[in-house]
C-alpha cells in the first residue's frame, strides 16, 4: 500500500510540476519582454498569433502529438517548451518524493523556489541580462536554503 502511495504522489507531483512548468514557459516568453502573465490569458502562436486551444496546450503531450509545430501555420514551437515543463515536472517529483514525510507547506515552498530557479536560469540563458551579483545572491540564498534543509534531517 505505500508502494501504491508513492506512485500517486509522484504522479500527482508530475502532472502537477508539468502544468507550473507549462506557466513557467509563459513568465519566460513575457516578462523579459514587458509582457503580462494574465493578459492575454491564452496562450497564442508568436507567428499567426492564432490562440491556441486547450487540447494543444496539454503540457509535454501536445508538444509531441503536433511535432513542434503549430497546428495553424506549423511554424515550429521551440523544444523550449517540452524541456522546461518535463524539468519542473522531474523536479517537482523529486522534491515530493524526497520530502514526502515533511509538511507540506516545506515541499510548497521548495517548488516556489524551484519554479523561481528554472526561470532565473533560462532567462539568464536567453537574455545574458541580469547583473552577476543578483545571481550571486540568488544563489547564495539557494545554498542557504540548501543548508537548513539538510540541518532538519
Ligand atoms: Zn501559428
């Protein structure tokens, strides 16, 4: 029976971490460009600006059925995409099944700081615009974290 327990916790942190890292794409797209995460609310194809429907936004799934391509104008979507909601999907996991016996309240946090991380480093990829002592803190702060939450165990 804990056997049967882990998986659904996995499973649910998986799909729940796909869906957050699915979000996460949107926060990278928009914000370095002064766009708002709420408006518009739909996700949309940069090329046709067509709006693209709900069985097309399936986290990792859609991305696989329709090849990296546009179901409109089959402009490619970048592997961006899949990689970054598998990532917070695997992390998300991981962070459930390793503090699975912690409160939840801990594993949220994690996730929030996790979520923060995946979209400081892909934009600090992408842009090469954020100063080096933001992510000198930033990561200092990681480590910190890091070390508190090992001093618990
Ligand atoms: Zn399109």
């Amino acid at each position: 029976m804990a056997g049967l327990e882990s998986y659904l916790v996995a499973a649910v942190a998986f799909v729940l971490g796909a869906s957050v890292g699915s979000f996460l794409n949107v926060v990278i797209y928009r914000v370095p460009r002064g766009g708002s995460v709420t408006n518009p609310s739909r996700s949309f194809c940069p090329r046709c600006e067509s709006t693209i429907p709900w069985y097309c936004n399936i986290p990792i799934v859609s991305w696989l059925a329709l090849r990296g391509k546009c179901l409109r104008c089959r402009a490619p979507i970048a592997i961006q995409y899949p990689i970054i909601e598998t990532v917070t999907a695997l992390a998300y996991t991981a962070t459930a099944m390793l503090l699975r016996n912690d409160s939840l309240m801990l594993i949220a946090c994690c996730w929030m700081f996790v979520s923060g991380l995946i979209v400081v480093a892909t934009v600090a990829c992408q842009r090469e615009s954020l100063p080096k002592s933001f992510m000198i803190a930033w990561l200092a702060t990681g480590a910190v974290c890091l070390v508190q939450l090992l001093a618990c165990r």
